[in-house]
C-alpha cells in the first residue's frame, strides 16, 4: 500500500513539473493557475490563488495532494472482508 500511496505522489509531483515547465517555457506571464485544466490537475494552484508560491512548493504541495487522493483511494479500494476464524 506505500508503495502505491508513493506512485500517487510521484505522479502529483511529475504533474505539477509538466505545469511548471509548460508555464516557463510556452506562457511565461501568462496566468495558468486561473485555468480550469491545471486546477483539475494541480490543485495546489488553488493555494496560489491567494497566497503566491514558488514553484517548489508549487510540485510538493501538488506531491501532497496526490498522496492524500491515493491514500484515500487505497482505503476505499481494499476489501472489507470480515475475518475468518482459526
């Protein structure tokens, strides 16, 4: 299950690399974090909305976000089975 959890914050984190790096290299000065795509995929650009962040905390908050989605996920995904008795 942590190695799981550690996939899904490993894809949060390549995520919000593709938006940085997109908004450096396409759109520089151009607001991306106002876009419907990136909140659906980032959102850790809903922090950035109020409060400006850099591009660091920008991937690791989005790592977080994507490891509590997983976690959440994999308790809902296990199977409720009721114990068997010795």
């Amino acid at each position: 299950m942590r190695r799981r959890i550690s996939l899904w914050a490993l894809a949060g984190f390549v995520v919000a690399s593709f938006w940085v790096i997109f908004g450096m290299a396409i759109a520089p000065g151009h607001n991306l974090g106002r876009s419907t795509l990136v909140v659906m995929t980032a959102p850790a650009s809903l922090v950035g909305r109020s409060v400006p962040l850099a591009f660091y905390w920008f991937m690791l908050l989005n790592a977080a976000a994507y490891a509590l989605l997983g976690l959440a996920t994999e308790l809902f995904r296990r199977p409720s089975q009721p114990a068997l008795p010795n």
